[in-house]
C-alpha cells in the first residue's frame, strides 16, 4: 500500500497559491495559467493514486510534532483519508481541475488573470485541508479557510459595490455559523477531551446508552455552522448574492464543493447525530424547509444565476433531509451527482453568459439552441439530471433520498410529501429556465451570441458525461463502500414493490413538472403572467424571496445599528470614552503646566535632581531606618495584616 | 627606618580617596560650564569608582575585580570617542561650548 | 614606602581634582586630569595591579585624553563664561553631593573588616588576568570589542558632516 | 636589602644612565650631521676637535648661553611645561632598558639596568603615549597658527600610528609570553641569531610595521610633518629658542636611541652576541662583563644609523598619505602579524 503522502494533495494548490499571489503580476499569462493548472492536476493525480491503491482501511497521517499542547489536551495536525474523505476529495479536486480548465477559458480577457487563479488555488488548498481533517480543529482552519477563499472571489471585482457588499455578507452570516462550530469544537474539549473524529467516536461508543443531552446541544450546535456553511434556513441569505463572483467560481465553490462541507461536516461527525435522534430531526426539518421554500423561490427569478443559486440551496436541502433521516450515504451520492450537475449547469449559464456578453436576464434570453448547440446539449443533460428523469444521475441520488425518507415511519412520509413536491417545483423551474434561454424566439434583438471556446466546452462535455453517468453506480454499491466511514444505509421493510413504485411515482413527478413547464413558458408564453395576475400576493411574495433579506434587515440589522449609533456611539464613545479622554488630557496638561519648569533643558540642573537622587537612594540604602524609627514601612504592613 | 618602610595603608583611605574624587567628579560636572569640562568630570568619576575597583579587588583577592577595571577603561574609550564627537557636532552647529546656552533641542 | 607613596599620589590625586575645578580654561582641566590619572596608575601599583596601572597610563592618559586635547585645540575652545544658567546646580546639587560624600565616607569610616596593603602583599602578575579574561570573561570581552567598533562607527558618523549639516550654513546665510 | 644603600646605588645608576644617554644624544647629533653630510657628498662638522668631535659640547653651550626668549603673547605654565615633558618621556624610558647581562653589584643591585620590572614592555608603551603632550602643549600654548597646525597634525600621527606601533610588538609577546624585557632578551638568548625574534621569533613583519611606526612616533624623516620646515616653518617648536627648543632637540634625538634599544631588545636580541649561548661566555670577568655591552650599543648604533640613512634618502610623505598609510596599510598588517603568530604558536 504505497500511497503517496496524503499532505502533497493541499501543498501543490498551496504552491499556486503562492507563486501566482507573489509572483503571478510579474509573469506571463502562459506560465500563471501551467501554474494554476499544474497544481489541482498535480492534486487530482496524487489522489487519484490514493484511490487505485486505496484498500479500505483508513491512512491516518499524523504531523510528528504536536500542534496544540494544553494539559492533557493534545491536538495534532492530522490529516485522514478514509471513504468519505475519498470521495469528496475525487468530487472536489476532480471536478476542481475542469472548473479550472473551464475558467482558463472564461477569464482570458479578465484583469488580475493571476489573482484570480491563485484565489481559485488558495480555495482548493482549504478545501483539501478541510476534506482531509482527521480532528474537528483542522476541519476548521479548512472550513474558515474555504470561508476566506469564497469571500475572496464573491468580491473579485471589488469595484463593484454590490460584489463587495457580497463578499461581506457571505463572509458576515457565515461568522454566525462558525461561532455555532466554534461553540461545537468548545463543547467537545469540555466533554471529550479531544477533537481527534475516532476518538470521538470512540468515547461514544464507550457508552453506548449515551442519548441526546449535551450531544444535542453539541449536534445543534454543529447544524448552525452547518446551516451558515451550506445555505441552510436561516442562514442561507449569502448565498444568492454570492453569485456576484465570476461564474466558474459560482460552479466550483457555491454549487460543487464549499457549499456541500456542512453536509460533509455532519457525515464526518455522524456519531453524534446518531445519539441525539432529536437534533437529527432538527436537520431533516431544515433541510426540507429550505428545500421547499428555496424551490419555490427559484420558480419566479429571472436572473439565471439566481435561478441556479436558488436551486442549489433547495438541493442542499435535500442532501439535509438524506443527513436528517440517517441516509448519509444517499446525502453524500447527492452530494456528488449534485456536484457534477450542479457544476454542469453553472458553467453551462456561464457558457451563456459569456456567450451573450455578460447578459443574465432570463427574460432578454431564447431561442440560443441554434447560436449556442454544444451548450444547449449539455445544459439538457444537466436539466434532466436535476429534474430526476433516468438514466441520469439525479435520478438515482434523489431517488434514493426519497426512499430512505419514505421508510422512515409517518414523520418520513411527510418529508417524503416535502421532498416530492419539491421535485416537482424543481423540474418546473428548472425546465422553465430551459425553455426560456434555448427554445422559443429571442427576445431581445441586441444579442449576438457565439459559442464559447473549447476550453470551456471541453469542461463541460466532461461533466455532461459525468452527470448522465454518474448515477449509474447504484446507491446500493455506494453506500457499501462509504458503510465503514458513515455507518450502513438501514433501510428497512426493503421491499421491491415499494421500491418500484417510489421511483415511477418520482419519475412521474419529474415528467409532470416538464409538462407544466412545457404549457407555461413555450406553448402558452402568456400564461404566467395571467397566473401571476391572478395571486399576485403570492406571486409577489415569491418574486420577492418571502421579504427574508428585508425582515432580516428590519429585525436585525437596523436595530443594532441603531444601537451602535445611539448607545455605543452616542453614550459610550461620546460620553464616556469622549468625556474620560478629556478629563485625562486636562490633567496631563495641567500637570505638564507645572512641571514644564522642571523640564528646563539645562544640563547641570538635570545633573543637580540625579545627584539628588542618587544620593536619596543611598541614603534609603545605607542608613539602618528600623533601628531610627520603629515603625518602618515593613512593620507598618504587619501590623496592618494582622 | 625599616619600621615605616613596612607600615600598612589601611584600603579604606583608598576607598575614602575615591569617594571624594568622586565626589570631586560630581561637583565638576554640576558648576563647570564648558561641556568638555564636564565630560572630563565624568572621567573623574570613573576614574574614581575604577579605584574602588582595584581596592576591593586588592582586599578580596579577586582577579575579576581588576577586570572589571579593564572593561570600564575600554567601555570608556568608546564614550570618549562618541562624546567627542557628540560635542564636535554640537559645536559645529550652535558655535558654542556653554552647556547654559545648549538648552533647546532645536536650533 | 607604601605609606608615603600613597600619601604623595592620594595629593596629588586630590590637588589634580581640585585644579580640575578650580581652572577655567578646559586644556588645564584636562592637565589636570592627567595628573590625577597618572597619580592613580601609582596607587593602583601600591594595590598590586600593574597591568592595570600600565593600562590607565596607555589607554587612559595617553589615547582618551590626547583625544580630549586634541578636540580643546580643534574647537579652540576658550576660557570658560561665568553665566548663571542653574540654580537648580546650586540649591539642590550641593547638598547631595555633599550628601553622598558624607555617607560614604560615614559608611567606610564605620566598615569593620577591610584589609591593609603594604610592601608583602602579592602582585596581580598579567598571566592570571589574561587567564581569567580569555576564558571565563571571553564572551563580555568579545562583545566589548563589538562595542568599541560601533563607538567607532557612530563617532565617525558624528563627526563627519552629513549632507544635510554641509548645506546648514548655506541655509543660514540666505536668512 | 637595606633601604639606604638601594636608594643610593640607584640614584647613581640614574645619574650615569642619564649622562651617558645625553652624551649619546649629543653625538647621535654629530653622527647625523656627519653622515648627512657625506650621504650629500659634504664632509659635515669638522672644524671644532678632531673631526669635529667636539662639536656637540660647543653645540650645548650655545644653546646654554643664548637669551632665552619667551614671547608676550604665549601661554606661560604650559609654554615651559611642554619641553619639561618631552625630555624628561625621552630620558625616562633608559630606566627600564636592560642593556647589559644581568650582574649583581653591591647591595645585591643589577649593574646593567636600572629597574627590572614585570610590565617593562607596557612601561615603555606608557612612557611612549605619554610623549605626545610635549609636542601638543608646545604648539597650543605658543598661540601661532603655525605651531597649532603642526601640533594638530602631531597628536592626529602620534595617535595613529602608536595603534600600530602597539600592536606590532604583540607578536613578540605572543612569542616570549611575557612584558618582562630581561626575559624577552633570555629567550632569545638560545641560539644566537637564529633565535632572535626578527628571524627565530618570525617577526620580520613586526619588526617593519615597529621600526616605520616608530619612526612617526619619534617625528622623524619621512614622516617628519610635525615639524616641516618648508610647510609650517619649523612646525611646534616655531616659538621655542635657547635651551628650551635644545630640550625639544634632545628630546627627538634621545627618543631615537629609545627605539633603537627597544627595537634591539625585542627584536635583535638585546645584548646577546649573534652567536648567544652557543660560544662559551669569556673567562675574564670583565671582557664578561663588557662583552653583551659592546653588542648592545654596536645594536643601537646601526638603527642610529639607520635613521640618518632613512633621512638621508626618502622624500617627506603628504598628510593624507600618511594617515591613509597609518590606518590602511601598517594597521591591518599588524592586525595580520598578530593573527599569523597566535596561529603560528597554536599550531606548532
């Protein structure tokens, strides 16, 4: 079992980062693009390596010194490479290195090439470091390092203002999130001892009656950062406005990779879960409320990253639902289809996008099929997997997801309910946005779209391919090999039937939403708007995103700003902090005012004070006081003690 | 003769010259009022602790004593020399020695 | 022959100090101080430390106070100006000085314990402070070196006129 | 050792040590101005005694009787202080010359020098450092511009170069282990002229850097800037007549006898024959006696002799050249010669 060390996989996109941070300004753009290519290649090799010599047990790879030493609290910097580890790594570096290919493309006529690529790379070092965590403490210098890298690239065009605006909302709500994973990591030292994933699971097991308690507070804990990480409710704000970034990283951070590291976080940490059924029924509430709410949301945007974004929150959702009835395996296969569709599809609107010039608007769309066939096709494909219509990939995850919840007992049924509906919502939107960018007749005249260069498209076939095929593996298979890292899938009263129908009738939901798609925006293109006319309270509601950000302003925001402004600012600063300020240099002035004379600057009067101090200290020194006066200072604070 | 050829200095009059060129040091540099006066004074005092350096040294047997004298004289040369050339710069700019008149930072 | 020598030298170590004082121009004081200096290269003879006295007379009167000559002729300094700048010299520094000496001297009149020197008392041969100088105390020694070159360093700094300093004059005349 | 019979025998030892130097400074004078001369292709002094041989007592009661002279305008204590000071450094230094075998005379006394002492090499240095303020004094306190410059220059070269006149002889006390001249002049004692220092010693280097820098320290040709008749008119001495500029004069002349007997101890062998120990030492008492004498002073004689050579034949450096010659070239020389030796003494 020769595999290559496991910290060679962070350290090339760490090399990037640097030469291209540093260097990167002063080289020409061949050598900053094999610079930024070589390193997620050289990572996805080494991985790939790991993979073929894999052999199921799994490599733990232990820094020698150790990192953090408090008492008996002993932190290494540990990296691990199991199951789940390889496959998020597989799903991340791999489809890491076509975002990249794809981005060599897209980004040719941007400013800061070199900064961009080396933020792309800086992302991939805290993503691996993140993925490869063997204690919850590296996790979480990955998981604010990914945090930092995203902030990053929301904001790459800084000199917009709503991109920066962007990158500091994604980067404010995720400290909310955080400070749940930091007040998770607390709670496990006080209660375990240790941070390392085995040992804690371990000491779990150790007692195995061990339910709920502070394991529930810990597993919440550990959802709020999860929530704040993965566009859950409530914290899922960040995430429409992330798509401010360029589009490859939309692709890679917000679709693929970083957005799936809550879900990925509580796989990894799925012991506790497991003892606390109530916080696990916490996530599968979260998860199917965002996943409804959000699909309902993406059926009235009109911006097709948005339209994405959206559904990508829903699809997260579903991965929470898959967590929060224990099927962690079918929550991680969704994970990984959903990367590859997900990815697909955003580099397909960016594809577009490019293609148009930079146009979004859905509504200035239509018709592009003939201008645009290599994305056109790709994009169906990656339409067809979302929507769950075999034989591609999405069928297979989220069928598996439905079923794990279905045979969950009554409460599963409703989630199943939940989950199908948004199936269907999403087939509609998703559909929708198909109809209105490809078919049809253009709508505006002013486009002359041309159809990206094969760089892009190379990316693109590949992940097409991917996102028909990757599915086919079989949940069963799948949740076989990931059994040893995240527990075997339990799905009981396995029974064909159930099975059987549970797929016709996800299938039908699917065809359904095509259906309505198909009536609503290409045979009858007036009927939205009569269906809109006709709720236009509803209709409003959604085109809106339920008011969140505004009621989130309105409650939050505003009130501490408020009290910033009037009692930090106004009392505390002013007055107090202002008003101490004052005091302070009165008295310094005034004390200067006095002593000023002292300060005469001639040299033998400061020879004159040193002589006299000089000779106060040997006075103080040689003359025996306690023999002259009884109540020296010493006896003086005796007696004071007693 | 031979008598008072053998007689013995007691090392407290050695300490006492010390302490009063010392104290002679101190006073040259409180009421002399050309800078070079004054660092001589402060030579003086030097000179006058190294005495009671090479006395106790003498009354403890102890070599490192004298060394510490030997350090003092190097550590003194280079004062010498950086206060020589602290008061050249001065003189070059104000023109003048008078310690009285040299009592403002800026020109 | 030690007693007498000491009181010859202690006089002339005392009348050095007190001319140091009492001359207004600075090249007597430095006269003066060479005297003192020579005068305690004798006693520190009487006490047995010959390298040293050598010492005093080599590296003090003879390179540190030529250099003190050398920057009274250089400025051509004259006598010094009776100007009443301090009183703080007055009121505050004559007490204390007077002060130290007495405790001092109080404390050293009072000491128990402190030995004679005379004609039998053994002589500190250079071997045994270059003994204890390059082994025990050769890092001190070495950084004192460090030292005197960066007192050499800044006194040539000092002293050579700066760019800024060279064009100071120009400056002044066009005011 | 009674005190009386000591103090006696040695206030004789001075006395004739002191007549003898300043009868050798007075014929140094006389061999100068004759060897000048014929290395000028002129006879020099030849009017006064044979040969002129009489010429230096004549010189002396000259001086003697001339007005002494002490312009208005000069500062008086130091003005008289300067030549007192200069004198008395060049007469001092015979004090701690052995210049003969060590012989026990009455009271248990060494006739051949007058003190022996541990540090006689740091005594010499001492006395050598303390030579400058005669010449300093003399040019400040005679309040011309001309003696001012010369005597600047004077404590700038005399400063200068004593670094490395110093340091040059630290190879030889590396080498002997000891200040103590007697024991220098012993150790080299061995082998006769293989084991004098400038060959045996491996001191060669030392040697030149000593005699150049001693020749600066002694104001003398080439480096004779103090005085420069053609620049500064005769330099520090410019307001000094009679017997007081004789003092200046004998000064210079006797520190140059000074370098030649140190450079003969530490560097030639002292009084030791070429041949030191390896001939047996005669059998008469006196021949004993007089013998290392004899080598000495032919010793002395030839860096006499070597001066006037010197003076006779090289050009008068320019200032700048002398200080860049001072602290360029002979400082890091003997900063070498030094680290050469201890490597040489460790590794042999």
């Amino acid at each position: 079992m020769n595999v290559l060390p496991l910290w060679l996989i962070p350290l090339f996109p760490l090399a990037g980062f640097l030469l291209n941070g540093i260097r990167g300004r002063c080289l020409p753009k061949w050598q900053v693009t094999t610079l930024a290519l070589a390193a997620p290649l050289a990572s996805f090799a080494v991985v790939l390596n790991a993979a073929r010599r894999f052999a199921g047990m799994p490599i733990v790879e232990t820094c020698p010194f150790p990192w953090i030493e408090v008492g008996a609290l002993r932190i290494d910097f540990s990296f691990v490479l199991d199951q789940l580890s390889l496959v998020m790594l597989l799903v991340v570096t791999g489809v890491g290195l076509l975002i990249h290919i794809y981005s060599v493309g897209y980004m040719a006529e941007e400013k800061g090439y070199a900064r961009y690529f080396s933020y792309l790379n800086l992302f991939l070092f805290f993503m691996n470091v993140l993925v490869l965590a063997g204690n919850a403490l590296v996790m979480f210098i990955g998981w604010e390092g990914v945090g930092l890298a995203s902030y990053l690239l929301i904001g790459f065009y800084f000199e917009k203002n709503s991109a920066a605006n962007a990158g500091k909302k994604a980067f404010l709500v995720n400290r909310v999130g955080d400070f749940g994973f930091l007040v998770a990591l607390f709670l496990l030292i006080a209660n375990f001892g240790t941070l390392t994933f085995t040992e804690i699971a371990t000491k779990i097991a150790a007692c195995a009656g061990w339910q709920g308690g502070v394991i529930t507070v810990i597993a919440l804990c550990l959802l709020l950062g999860a929530t704040g990480k993965s566009a859950q409710l409530p914290l899922y704000v960040w995430l429409p406005d992330a798509m401010e970034g360029p589009t490859p990283v939309s692709a890679l951070i917000h679709a693929a990779t970083m957005v799936t590291a809550g879900v990925y976080m509580i796989a990894r940490l799925h012991v506790l879960f497991a003892h606390s059924p109530f916080a696990l029924g916490i996530v599968a509430i979260v998860g199917a409320a965002t996943a409804i709410f959000a699909a309902t949301i993406g059926l009235a945007q009109n911006d097709i990253k948005r339209v994405l974004a959206y559904s990508t929150i829903s699809q997260l959702g579903y991965m929470f639902l898959a967590c929060g009835v224990a099927a962690y395996s079918a929550g991680i296969f969704h994970l990984m289809t959903h990367a590859f569709f997900k990815a697909l599809l955003f580099l397909a609107a960016g594809s577009v996008i490019h293609g148009l010039g930079g146009e979004q608007d859905l509504r200035k769309m239509g018709g592009l099929w003939k201008k645009l066939p290599v994305t056109f096709a790709v994009t169906t494909v990656g339409v067809l997997a979302i929507s769950g219509i075999p034989p591609f990939a999405g069928f297979y995850s989220k069928d598996a997801i439905l079923y794990a919840a279905f045979v969950q007992g009554p409460g599963g049924m409703a989630l199943w309910l939940v989950g199908a509906i948004t199936a269907l919502l999403t087939s509609v939107y998703m559909f929708r946005l198909w109809y209105m960018v490809f078919l049809g007749k253009p709508r505006s005249e002013d486009v002359h779209p041309r159809e990206s260069p094969w760089t892009m498209l190379g990316p693109l076939v590949a992940l097409a391919l991917l996102a028909l095929g990757g599915g086919w593996i079989g949940i069963e298979h799948f949740s076989s090999f990931l059994a040893p890292s995240t527990g075997p899938l339990s799905l009981e009263a396995v029974t064909p039937h159930l099975e059987r129908n549970l797929s016709i009738a996800a299938v039908g939901i699917a065809l359904l939403g095509w259906l309505i798609a198909h009536i609503l925006y290409y045979a009858k293109p007036s009927a939205p708007a009569t269906l809109a006319g006709a709720a236009p309270r509803v209709y409003k509601l959604i085109a809106h995103k339920y008011y969140v950000d505004e009621i989130y302003s309105a409650v939050l925001v505003k009130p501490l700003l408020l009290f910033s402004r009037c009692f930090l600012g106004w009392v505390v600063d002013g007055a107090i902090l202002g008003g101490l300020a004052w005091l302070l240099a009165a008295l310094a002035n005034l004390g200067g005012m006095i002593l000023q004379r002292w300060q005469s600057g001639n040299l033998r009067s400061y020879a004159a004070w040193i002589a006299a101090g000089a000779a106060a200290l040997l006075l103080y020194a040689l003359v025996p006081w306690n023999a002259l006066w009884p109540l020296s200072l010493d006896t003086l604070l005796k007696g004071m003690g007693h | 003769m031979n008598g008072f050829l053998a007689q013995q200095v007691p090392l407290s009059w050695f300490l006492l010259l010390s302490a009063a060129l010392f104290a002679l040091g101190i006073v040259g540099f409180l009421f002399k009022r050309n800078l070079i006066t004054i660092f001589l004074s402060i030579e003086l005092m030097l000179n006058a602790v190294n005495l009671s350096f090479v006395t106790f040294a003498s009354q403890w047997h102890a070599v490192k004593g004298q060394i510490f004298v030997f350090f003092v004289m190097m550590v003194a040369a280079a004062e010498s020399a950086v206060g020589l050339a602290i008061i050249i710069a001065i003189f070059r700019v104000r023109a003048t020695l008078a310690v009285d008149q040299i009592d403002r930072m800026k020109r | 022959m030690h007693l007498i020598f000491f009181l010859i030298f202690a006089a002339f170590c005392l009348a050095g100090a007190v001319n140091l004082l009492v001359q207004t121009h600075p090249i007597n004081s430095a006269l003066s101080l060479i005297v003192v200096m020579i005068s305690l290269a004798v006693l520190y003879l009487l006490l047995g430390a010959e390298f040293l006295a050598a010492a005093q007379i080599i590296v003090y009167a003879g390179a540190v106070m030529v250099l003190f000559t050398f920057v009274v002729m250089l400025l051509n300094a004259g006598s010094e100006e009776r100007t009443h700048g301090s009183h703080a010299a007055y009121s505050i520094g004559l007490p204390a000085v007077v002060a130290i000496f007495a405790i001092i001297a109080t404390v050293l009149l009072r000491a128990q314990g402190l030995g004679t020197v005379g004609p039998a008392n053994a002589i500190t041969t250079t071997e045994e402070l270059s003994t204890v100088l390059f082994t025990e105390l050769l890092l001190p020694f070495e950084v004192t070196s460090v030292l005197i070159l960066i007192a050499i360093l800044g006194a040539v700094a000092l002293a050579s006129k700066g760019r800024g300093e060279a064009n100071a004059p120009k400056e002044r005349s066009q005011r | 050792m009674t005190i009386l019979p000591f103090i006696l025998w040695s206030l004789l030892k001075v006395i004739v040590a002191t007549v003898i130097l300043l009868m050798g400074v007075a014929y140094t004078v006389l061999l100068e101005r004759k060897l000048v001369g014929r290395i000028q292709n002129r006879w020099g002094p030849t009017r006064v005694g044979p040969f002129g041989l009489l010429q230096p007592l004549v010189d002396g009661a000259k001086s003697f009787l001339k007005e002494d002279v002490i312009p208005a305008h000069v500062y008086k204590p130091l003005y008289l202080l300067a030549p007192i000071l200069s004198l008395g450094c060049a007469l001092i230094l015979i004090g701690v010359v052995p210049f003969g075998e060590p012989k026990i005379g009455p009271a248990g006394m060494n006739l051949f020098e007058i003190s022996n002492t541990n540090i006689g090499l740091l005594v010499i240095l001492a006395v050598t450092s303390m030579g400058v303020y005669g010449v300093v004094l003399a040019g400040w306190s005679s309040n011309n511009k001309f003696s001012l410059l010369g005597s600047l220059r004077s404590s700038a070269q005399m400063v200068s170069y004593e670094l490395a006149l110093g340091l040059s002889l630290v190879g030889v006390v590396l080498h002997s282990g000891t200040f103590n001249l007697r024991s220098i002049v012993e150790q080299q004692a061995t082998l006769g002229i293989a084991s004098w220092n400038v060959f045996g010693g491996l001191q060669f280097l030392g040697f030149f850097i000593y005699i150049i820098a001693a020749f600066a320290e002694t104001n003398r040709s080439p480096f004779d800037l103090v005085e420069a008749e053609s620049e500064l008119a005769g330099g520090y001495n410019i307001e000094y007549s009679s017997m007081k500029f004789a003092m200046f004069f004998m000064a210079e002349y006797g520190n140059m006898i000074n370098v030649g007997c140190v450079a003969t101890l530490l560097f030639f062998g002292g009084w030791t024959s070429p041949l030191g120990n390896l001939i047996p030492p005669p059998q008469n008492i006196l021949i004993h006696a007089l013998f290392p004498l004899f080598w000495f002073v032919l010793k002395v004689f030839s860096f006499l002799c070597l001066y006037v050579w010197v003076r006779g034949t090289l050009p008068r450096f320019r200032y700048d050249q002398l200080m860049n010659f001072g602290w360029r070239v002979l400082l890091p020389l003997s900063i070498l010669n030094i680290v050469a030796t201890s490597l040489w003494l460790a590794f042999r």
